[in-house]
C-alpha cells in the first residue's frame, strides 16, 4: 500500500458532538488523547477510492492493531453528529458479526 500523503485526525471526546464535517476541517488536527480503556475503534476514511479503501481495511486487519470498525465519509454523513455516526457503524457492525456467527452455527447444524 502507498500513500502520499495521509492525514489522520483524531477524534477527541469534545469532536463528538460536532459534525463529521467539522471533524474533517478541523485545524490543526488534535493531539491524540488515549481513549478509556475498552473504547471501541472507529476508522472514517475519506478522499479514497473504493479500492484504496479495501486496501487501507485489508492492511490494518493484517497489521495485528486492535478490531476497528469503518466508515467512509460520503455527503450523505457530513452533517451527521459524530458520535451518532459512530454509534450506527458500530451497531451495523455488530449486527452483521451476529448473523456471520448465526449462519456459521447453522452450516454446523
């Protein structure tokens, strides 16, 4: 995977009420704070293409850092507030683990 240029933003505890769009803009980016212990991850890709995304997804999963759960940052989402963005990815996510694990002890069966 290459890159020119990456930006990571942070997300902090004071971000998450505001916009994905104003999370996006913000400068300069936030230093990273530790989140609490437990804190599930989340990852907003934006600028990317679709085959930019998968590698960005496929070489994190393979880099062994904690599960993570993603989203992309699409028009749609900018005006959302951030951590009900957060919350809905997250909730999709362990939704769709749920039927993975479902159909998985069907196929046993």
């Amino acid at each position: 995977m290459e890159a020119d240029m990456i930006k990571v933003i942070p997300c902090t505890e004071s971000m998450l009420t505001g916009t994905l769009q104003q999370a996006l803009e913000v400068e300069p980016a936030p230093a990273y704070e530790q989140p609490p212990l437990g804190t599930r991850r989340a990852l907003v890709l934006s600028g990317m293409y679709q085959s930019e995304v998968i590698d960005v997804v496929s070489s994190y999963r393979a880099s062994g850092l904690p599960p993570a759960v993603f989203a992309a940052a699409v028009p749609n989402n900018y005006g959302r507030v951030v951590r009900e963005l957060l919350e809905e990815v997250q909730a999709d996510d362990a939704a769709m683990r749920r039927l993975a694990a479902q159909r998985a002890a069907e196929k046993q069966s």
